[in-house]
C-alpha cells in the first residue's frame, strides 16, 4: 500500500460527505477555476458564472455521497457547470454575454508605471482574443485556466470529444496567432 | 526555468497569465463555494431533477414572439414527486407547484441568500410560494407522506 503524501480525492470526498471542512475546502481549491472557468468559456457575464458556480457546488454537495469515479471528480463538475451554463443561456439569452468588455471585466488596477508593458500586453490579449472564433474563445478559455485542466475536464465542459481538444487547440492557437494584435507582440 | 519551447505552450501560458490576471475565481464565488457543505442532507431523502423544460432542445422559432411558456421542473424521490413551475417576474419568482401523490404539506424554500419561506400545500397537493429574487432554491417537503417519515429535499436548481 502507498501512503500518499497528499489525500487522495476520494479520501477528501468520503471526508467531506462526513463534514470535514477542510477536506471540503481542498477540494473547491482544487477546481474553483475549473467551474469558474467552464461558465465562462460558456460566456456567462460574471453575476450568471457566479450562480452556476453556486449551484454547480451545491449540486456536489448533494451528491458527496454517490460520486461514483473520485479521480473522474473534475469532468463530474465540468460537465455539472456545463448544464448549469444551457440553462442559464436558455432561459435568459445572452445578452449578457456578449463583447469583449462583458466577457472580461476590466482590470481595475491603475497603478504601478512598471505595470504598463503588462497591461499594453494584456490589451492587445484581450482585443485579440475577442476577434477569434466563440468556439475557439471557449476552448482557449480552458486550456488557460490558472490550474492546467485534463483533456478529460475540457471534453466535459465543452460536450467536445476528448480526441478533437488537440487539433482544435492548434488551430485556435493558430487563429489568435495571426490576428493583428498579435502579429506584432513576440508571444509565442 | 521553462523547459516549454514548443510555441504553442508558450502562448497558452501567456494567455493563462492573462486570465489569471483579469478573470480570477471571484473570492465570493470562492467563499460561497466553501460555505456550500453547509447545506448537506442530514435528515432528508433526495429528490433528484428529473426534468427542466430549461434544457429541452426547443427551436426558437416556435417560441418567439409568443409568450414564453413557464418553465417547468420535476423532482422525485421514489415515493414523492414533485412539480413546480417557475413564474418569472423580475426581480421576484412565483413558484407554483403539486406534490404527487397529492396530500396537504408543508414545503419550505431554502435559499443560499435569504431566509427559507415556507408554504402549505393543499389537500390537493397543490402550493404557491413568492420568492424576493432568483438564485440557487430547493425544496424541502415536510410531512406529504402523512407519516411522519423523513423530509424530502430537492437537488438545487436556479432560478
């Protein structure tokens, strides 16, 4: 038997369904970006990312005790997130959710003089980013979350076979690529 | 050091940068999440969502114009179902609903928000409840079965 140095996640699902809190806490540490994330790839504004993350939590919560596949945990809320997004794309249309400036609030930061070269770059991300493709917005979203998601997570959260991420990723990669923007800036 | 030399990962983590910087996980959004065991089922049997006419595949095109129809959801437990109808009058809900098989009830609303409301379902089965805002609700049904069993609570759902 291998002592794990760190709780395995279905010891911290089986901790949390006993209410322990901190296990309980791990766990939303470990995929807060990734719920984030998927509502909005799905270009819900931030007050409707808010409320899918709510109820995509809660829907866990409720079900601490039947997640049948612990290490599958994060393509379980993914594809929980997910449903949660149609519906709120459903019943309340996008009109919230449309454009650069709805997807993405603006950095309120106006400070440091040594800050202007990231946000000149983070201007020019954002206008760049805006021009390619929604699909391509979506998936781009995922793959730059803060904690590097599975193909297994990103397949979820988009209802997009695992086996079409890798070329979609260089296509879109090749899509924000060649946008102006970007043309001039050494990224990548 | 990076050992990321292919372009590609370069610019993916550019881009993680970025949004790390401009579209963090909200800290409420965190917190909220955190607060969430809070609401584990001790007492209650689930009443999973069976149905939300919020995810059937309509086409547009039938709807528009008309009234939207009320969207409709079903829980159920085995033993109890339960309908409700999601009235939308912004920045309120109306709740209309039938508990099946139909016996009078009490069922509270519980909300991440506010304090629960409660309702009386009637001899039919059938209550009414107004909510001050939309979010994430469920239901908790208290005494349909007539025996004094445990409490049904629903998944949660927004609205």
């Amino acid at each position: 038997m291998i002592i794990a140095t760190t709780p395995s996640l279905e010891a911290l699902i089986r901790a949390a369904d006993d209410g322990d809190e901190a296990a309980w806490e791990a766990i939303v540490d470990r995929f807060a970006g990734l719920v984030w994330a998927t509502a909005r790839a799905h270009r819900l504004g931030p007050a409707d990312a808010a409320d899918v993350a709510q109820t995509t939590w809660l829907r866990l919560v409720e079900n601490l005790d039947r997640i049948k596949d612990p290490e599958r945990l994060g393509a379980w809320l993914a594809t929980t997130a997910r449903r949660e997004c149609l519906r709120h794309i459903r019943l309340q249309g996008r009109e919230f959710a449309t454009g650069e400036d709805s997807v993405f609030e603006a950095p309120s930061e106006d400070r440091a003089e040594e800050r202007l070269i990231t946000r000149e770059r983070n201007t020019a991300l954002r206008r760049a980013f805006a021009r390619i493709s929604e699909r391509c917005q979506a998936l781009l979203r995922l793959l730059a979350a803060p904690e590097s998601l599975s193909y297994d997570e990103i397949a979820s959260a988009l209802a997009m076979p695992v086996g079409a991420i890798g070329p979609t990723r260089s296509r879109c990669l090749d899509q924000l690529r060649r946008t102006p923007e970007l043309v001039g800036l050494q990224i990548g | 050091m990076s050992e990321d030399l292919d372009p590609d990962e370069l610019l993916i983590a550019e881009l993680r940068a970025f949004f790390t910087e401009v579209d963090p996980v909200p800290p409420l959004v965190s917190e909220t999440a955190k607060a969430s065991l809070g609401w584990r089922r001790l007492d209650a049997d689930l009443a999973e969502l069976l149905s939300d006419s919020a995810l059937d595949e309509e086409p547009l095109a039938l709807t528009r114009g008309a009234e939207a129809p009320a969207r409709s959801v079903t829980f159920s437990s085995g033993e109890l179902t339960i309908d409700i109808e999601v009235h939308v009058d912004d920045p309120g809900r109306t709740l209309l609903g039938q508990l099946s098989p139909s016996a009078p009830a009490t069922v509270e609303v519980q909300m991440m928000a506010d304090e629960s409301l409660a309702a009386e379902a009637d001899r039919l089965g059938r209550f009414r409840v107004r909510l001050p805002a939309g979010g994430p609700i469920r239901l908790r049904v208290l005494g349909a079965d007539g025996r004094g069993g445990p409490p049904v609570e629903t998944s949660w759902i927004t609205v």
